[in-house]
C-alpha cells in the first residue's frame, strides 16, 4: 500500500501538469487568434481610394502604422470599397481580394504589404555591403543613416508618410505613420514582435537584418501623402472637401433656375437666376449638409431674392384722378428648406425636398409707399391684379387694401439637378 502511494502521486501530478500545459496553450492560441486592431471600425468618406490613400485613412484611425517596397507595389492602385464604415480586417481582405496585396503583422502596430501570389516579383533580398573609404559627391549630398537605433515613440494621430531609399539595393520603402516604430523593425532585426498575421502568400524575404546596412531618407518620390506637411494635409483636406457645383432646378413658382452651389461640402454658399413666377430675379443664400451614407445625405437651406415689378397703369376707366399714377409692386422672398441629395456616382445627383415660403410684398407709387385703396375703388381685388410673385396658392395672406405691404406664406415643392465638379485630393 505504501509503495503504491507514491506511483498514484505521481500519476496525479502528471494529469493535473498536462491539464494545465493544454490550458496555457489553448489561452496562447487564442491570444494569438484575437487581434483586437482587426476589429477596429474606420470611417470612409473621401472615396475614391488609391492603396496609399485608403493605408493613410487606416492609420489614421487606428494608429497602426504600415510599411511596403514601392518597387514592388504600386501606391496608386484603386481600391474599390462601397460602405462607409468598414473594419481593418475587412479593409485588408478587400484589397488582397482586389489586388493581390498581402499583408504581414509585425507587431501590434506595425504591418507589411507584400506582394500576393500571382502578382509577386522577384523576391527583395539585401545585398551584401562593400566598405568605401570615399564618399561620391551625390551621397556627401544626403546625409547617411548607419545603425539607426530604434526610436520609441507614439504613433501619429494623423498620417504622416515618409520614404527610406536601401543605397545598396535602390529599393524604395514607404511608411505610413511613425517612421521611429517601423525602423525598429528594419533597423533592429525584426524584434517588434510577432502578431499571429493571416498572410497565406509567401512573404517577401526583406526582414533580414545586416548591422552595416546604409539607409538614405528621401522624400523625392510623392505618393499622394503628406511628404510636404502641413501645407499638403491643407491641400489633402480641401480637395476631398470643395464643392462646386452647377445645376438647373424647378419649384412651384419658378419653372427654371440656373443654380450653383459653391463652398464646402458640408457649408456652402447658393446662387441662381429664377426666372417665371411673374417676375425675373436673381436669388441667394447659404446651405449645409449632413452625410447619411455612400448615396444619401441631407441638406438645409436659407434663400433670399428680392424683385420688382414693371410699374402698372391705372387703367382710365377706372378713375381719370389717378389713371396716370403708376404703381410698383417690391417682392421679397425668403425660403427655408429641407431635402435629401443622392449621389449617383461620377459627379452627377438629384436633390427634392419641401421648402417654406414667405413672401413680403410692399406697393409704392413714384417712390412713396402707397395703399391699394387710395388709388383703387373699393371692392376691386387689387392683390390679384397687381401682385409681385405669384405663389399658386397661400396657408396666410395679410392683404387688406387699406395697407401698404403684405405677407404671405405657403408650402412648396423644389427639385435640383446638380452636377459636382471634383477636386482631386488623394
């Protein structure tokens, strides 16, 4: 009995050793699985996108940072993406489906487009470095980094785009955000960590470390980034922000009206020539939007134009005392609206909504305000024989003959057919 109980000692410890090895490595692989910047939901609203500018967006948002060879992939590849909102998990598998763009996770903040399958060139592999005693005139030019230590450093909040030029093989590499993290990688050995990637393809032979490698920071090739700082992010902004844009719309008064919307996206400034309703005029004011989707947004606007009227004649027959006095009728139209604007793509949208009218008119004669009645017998509907704009119908009207002006107000109906002129700023 007492030579059995060590032997059933040790076989429970074994059992409990094995159960915790398997739960150690079952937290391990499940670490390894879950990377949480995957799930990380970026907002995309400046479309279209090229492979630099949809990686800045990334970056920007999740403060991952990305590096590639330029050699071997094209920043300016189109990326095609629908939605607005969108993971970086999903980002990545559309643009290896798309392109064929592979990616490799470094760290948790740092990862390498590669080349995928079908569409990789020769692999990059380091050459090895011959020692000079002398320097060409083009490299005492450049200053030269050896041995750059790794600079620990937060990344950017906005993306901040650089390029490294390896003298020894001329490639080209980009990073996208904090340049200090990814040079840990290429400078320090590859030691940022591992991240569990799910690069499938085979992987660009470029990690290798050489102690003596030479690189030369650049920035003579420009990918659409913001190499130029601020002043580029300025320009970056309002490119993907202007708004210019001409149209043609209809509304319940005005059959035709030549319009242009000019500013910002989402404030800008409205002007048009109205013509019908009586009387020509131009008409002005201010708009804003608010996005809903890819297609769809919202748009409120405030509009004001002033008209006058031809000066009418008193006819004789009505009294020969004042037939000779003319009479001028003075509109002046403010209108609040609300509508919805579709995008349907290349520049081209439709814009319906309701508006609110109020309309003020004032009558004058030879200058002087001047009430209907005075010059006009009783009973004779002057506000329909001499009105300024004509609304097709009114929810209130303040017309009596005794007064100089009125309001009126209504209900309408405005469509705009709008063509946006596009200002490229990727």
């Amino acid at each position: 009995m007492w030579c059995s109980f060590p032997a059933m000692l040790v076989n429970n410890s074994m059992k409990y050793f094995l159960v915790l090895v398997l739960c150690l490595a079952s937290i391990t692989s499940m670490g390894q699985q879950t990377n949480p910047m995957f799930y990380k939901e970026i907002l995309l609203t400046h479309k279209p996108y090229t492979l630099q500018s949809i990686t800045e967006e990334i970056q920007t948002q999740s403060g991952i940072s990305f590096s590639y060879n330029a050699d071997n992939i094209n920043p300016g590849t189109k990326i095609k993406i629908k939605g607005d909102r969108i993971t970086v998990a999903e980002v990545l598998a559309l643009i290896k489906k798309q392109t064929g763009i592979s990616y490799k996770i470094i760290s948790q903040r740092h990862i390498i487009y590669t080349a995928g399958a079908g569409k990789k060139p020769a692999a990059f592999k380091p050459k090895k470095i011959k020692h000079h005693t002398q320097r060409t005139e083009q490299d005492a030019e450049e200053p030269l980094l050896i041995n750059e230590p790794a600079i620990a450093t937060r990344s950017f909040r906005t993306a901040k785009t650089t390029t490294f030029t390896d003298t020894a093989t001329d490639a080209t590499i980009v990073v996208v955000g904090d340049s200090g993290l990814v040079a840990n990688y290429y400078f320090g050995g590859g030691g940022s960590g591992g991240g569990g990637g799910n690069d499938e393809t085979e992987e660009e032979e470029m990690a290798a470390p050489i102690p003596e490698r030479k690189w030369r920071r650049g920035t003579s090739k420009s990918y659409g980034s913001d190499n130029s700082g601020a002043g580029n992010k300025t320009l970056h902004y309002l490119g993907n922000n202007l708004l210019l844009s001409p149209g043609i719309s209809v509304d319940e008064v005005y059959y035709c009206n030549p319009t242009l919307k000019f500013g910002m996206n989402f404030i800008y400034g409205i002007a048009s020539y109205n013509i019908g309703g009586g009387q020509n005029t131009w008409r002005y004011g201010i708009g804003g939007s608010a996005n809903i989707d890819e297609h769809w947004s919202m748009h409120f606007v405030i509009t004001t134009g002033q008209s006058v009227s031809k000066a009418y004649s008193i006819p004789s027959s009505i009294d020969t005392s004042v037939a000779a006095t003319p009479l001028t009728a003075t509109s002046k139209l403010m209108r609040y609206g609300i509508s919805t604007h579709y995008n349907f793509g290349g520049g081209l949208a439709i814009e319906g909504g309701l508006t609110f009218n109020s309309l003020k008119t004032n009558y004058t004669s030879n200058g002087n305000p001047v009430s209907l009645s005075d010059i006009l017998p009783a009973g004779y509907d002057a506000d329909k024989r001499y009105p300024g704009i004509k609304p097709p119908y009114t929810l209130g009207n303040s017309y009596t003959g005794s007064s100089t002006g009125n309001t009126k107000t209504w209900l309408g109906i405005q469509l705009t057919l709008l063509y946006q002129l596009r200002f490229s700023g990727e």
